[in-house]
C-alpha cells in the first residue's frame, strides 16, 4: 500500500459508503483492522417487513428494518413460511414492495392476506 492510498468500501444493497479511511504508513495496522471491519459490514444485508403488525407468533411491525439476519425465533418462522418470507424484501427494494402490496394481482399481495388470514385470527 503506498502511503497515501485510499480505502472506500461501499455496500451492494443500499450503495451508501460504508466508511473511507485514509492510511499512512504510520497507521497502516490500524487501517488493516478497519478494512476487515468494513469488509464484514459492507456483506450484512438489510431487509424490511412489508406485512401487516404481527404480535403473534413473534411481535413485528410494518415496515421493521432488520440488518444481518432475522432474531432466531423469527428466522424459524420464516424458514417455515413461505408467504410470511414474502413479506421480508430487501431495503433497496421497498418502493417497488410497497406498489406490488397493493396490487392483488401480485404474488407479494396475495403472501400479505396469507399471512394476514393465518397470523391475525391466532391473535384474540
């Protein structure tokens, strides 16, 4: 690395800059730990809920952002749940969730009233 290199690392799902670090030979083992760390960060990925409030059987808001993975109980659900898994769209892609929820022609919109029909009546 010469002493005045640049390290930039940006994320693949949301395109922000995870963190640039300016290293010099005086702080190169220290630019070293904080590539790895980047490195790691810039692979978590973000998902969010687009499905109705869910209370049972594990408690999740619309519209919940969830980075890395999905809390264990919730991810055993999930594996288990197709159209709950529906429900979990990438960040970047929200805008786009958001028209196919409300078009019931749309696979996304049929998973949200599959979820909302079993998930809702277990509530009362």
């Amino acid at each position: 690395m010469t002493d005045d290199e640049t390290l930039e690392t940006q994320t693949a799902t949301t395109g922000e800059t995870t963190t640039t670090e300016t290293m010099t030979a005086e702080n190169e083992t220290v630019g070293t730990a904080v590539a790895s760390t980047v490195s790691a960060t810039a692979t978590v990925s973000q998902v969010v809920y687009v499905g109705p409030r869910l209370h049972f059987p594990y408690p999740v808001a619309r519209l919940t952002i969830f980075r890395g993975s999905l809390p264990a109980p919730l991810a055993a659900i999930v594996a288990a749940d197709e159209d709950l898994a529906a429900c979990f769209v990438p960040v970047a892609d929200l805008g786009a969730a958001k028209a196919r929820s409300g078009d019931p022609a749309t696979s996304l919109a049929r998973s949200v009233v599959a979820v909302t029909a079993k998930y809702l009546k277990k509530e009362g």
